[in-house]
C-alpha cells in the first residue's frame, strides 16, 4: 500500500493539538474494553444508519461505489463500510491512527467480497487538491474536532459528487451533552481520556443545517443516538449524539 507522508498541519482544518490526542490513543484503537469502547459501542448503530441513507455500493453498472470515510482513525467505521462493498479511501490526519489501521487490516483480512480499502495519512485539503470526488461521504465524530466546521463542511461538498450522500454524526451543544458526554463520560465514568471533547465546539443541528445549506447541502434526515442496556439505538431524542444525512444536489 503507498506510503503518503504527513500533512503539514498549520494550514490544514484539523487542529494540531486534536491531532496528538488522537495519535496517543491509536494503539489502543481496536480495543473494545480500550479507550476507544463508547465508539466500538455506537459503531454498529452509526455505520447502520448510514448505509440505509448512503448510495447502495454497486452502481446499476456492477461497480462499486466510492466512499470517503474521513477523519478514520483506525479504521472501525472504514472497515465496516468495505465489508458491505464499497471502495473506502480511510483518510486521517494522525499517522499512528493510520498506521493502526493498516496494522489491523494486515492482521485481520477482509473478506474477498468485501471492497478495496485504501488508507491515507492526508488531509481534505490535499483530496481536493489532487481532485478527488467521491460517490459517499462519511464524517462519524469528526466535526467537533474541527477548527472551522462550516468551511470543513464546504470542503466535503466539493469532495462529493453531484447527487452524492454524506452522513455526518456529532454531539449537540446543550446542557444534558455538557453533563452526559463530557462530565459523565470524560470525569465520573471515565468512558473516555479527559480531554476529548470541548463542549464549546459541539454543533446544533440548527448550526449543522445553516453550515450545510451554504455549502449546497441539504439535510434529508437526522436521528439521535442513545445509549441503552442492550447498546446504542435509534431515538428521535437528539439533545446529546445525533446523526444526519445531507445530500448534494
């Protein structure tokens, strides 16, 4: 697999200092009891939600779909979506998360019906650059982490195809996600390292809607993501975790 060398960060949208917290915990990526547990929790639920919402992986023509899955780490989402069939490019700014993924696909194969997946130590900036466009586009927790989600969010529309699908998953800006996903989940549970969200960053989806519809997206649907005792579900309770599908016209 090519080997692409890191971006230089200053001039990229991803924060520098997300980027180290992120590169900390690669190694412990694939752990489902590890650091990254809430995310192996909700992937089921995240990667679900978007296949029924995503262009289906083969074309009328038999070829596969692209699909962008950005901001990858080691890969849980790219890897669920190559097993349904798609051409998955896994893009993150953080070597050690990519590295882990390459690591975790040598160790455990896709089956041979699964899609090609490609992993890329690049930022959006550079796909657009090189002209890529993509049938599909997944940000699963990306947003949050951004320095300026509503150009982030116009870089991705200029990556998708026309008529193309992405879905995005965030965290809500009000006082149950401050309460829940921050204090509850970073301090008295410790489901996550401190330090992996700031509050201030998350979106409304009001915010993810205006952000979208100056970037020539249209929100066609939108779901909450609760926790239960039997895993993540569906819920029309959007106040902490939600996920939305936007379209490009």
């Amino acid at each position: 697999m090519q080997h692409h060398d890191s971006p230089v960060l200053s001039a990229d949208s991803v924060a520098p200092e997300e980027i180290a917290h992120f590169s900390d915990l690669a190694a412990n990526w694939w752990d489902p009891a590890g650091p990254m547990r809430p995310l192996h929790a909700m992937n089921d639920l995240r990667t679900g939600w978007s296949m029924r919402h995503l262009p289906a992986p083969l074309a009328a023509d038999g070829a596969r779909r692209t699909l962008l899955d950005i901001g990858c780490g080691a890969g849980l989402a790219s890897e669920a979506f190559a097993r349904a069939g798609y051409d998955v490019t896994g893009l993150d700014a953080s070597q050690a998360a990519i590295t882990a993924g390459r690591l975790h696909l040598r160790q455990h194969p896709l089956p041979a019906s699964a899609g090609p997946l490609t992993y890329r130590c690049a930022s959006a900036e550079t796909l657009m650059a090189e002209g890529e466009r993509f049938d599909a586009i997944s940000a699963l927790e990306v947003i949050e982490h951004v320095t300026d989600p509503a150009a982030f969010l116009r870089m991705l529309a200029t990556l998708l195809c026309p008529g193309g699908v992405m879905v995005v998953s965030t965290m809500n800006r009000t006082w149950r996600s401050m309460a829940m996903a921050k204090i509850g989940a970073e301090y008295v549970l410790r489901l996550l390292p401190v330090g992996t969200h700031d509050w201030r960053k998350f979106i409304t989806p009001a915010e993810l809607g205006r952000h979208a519809a100056q970037a020539g997206l249209r929100v066609t649907d939108i779901a909450g993501m609760v926790p239960g005792l039997g895993g993540w579900r569906e819920s029309r309770d959007l106040a902490v975790n939600y996920i939305a599908a936007l379209v490009r016209d």
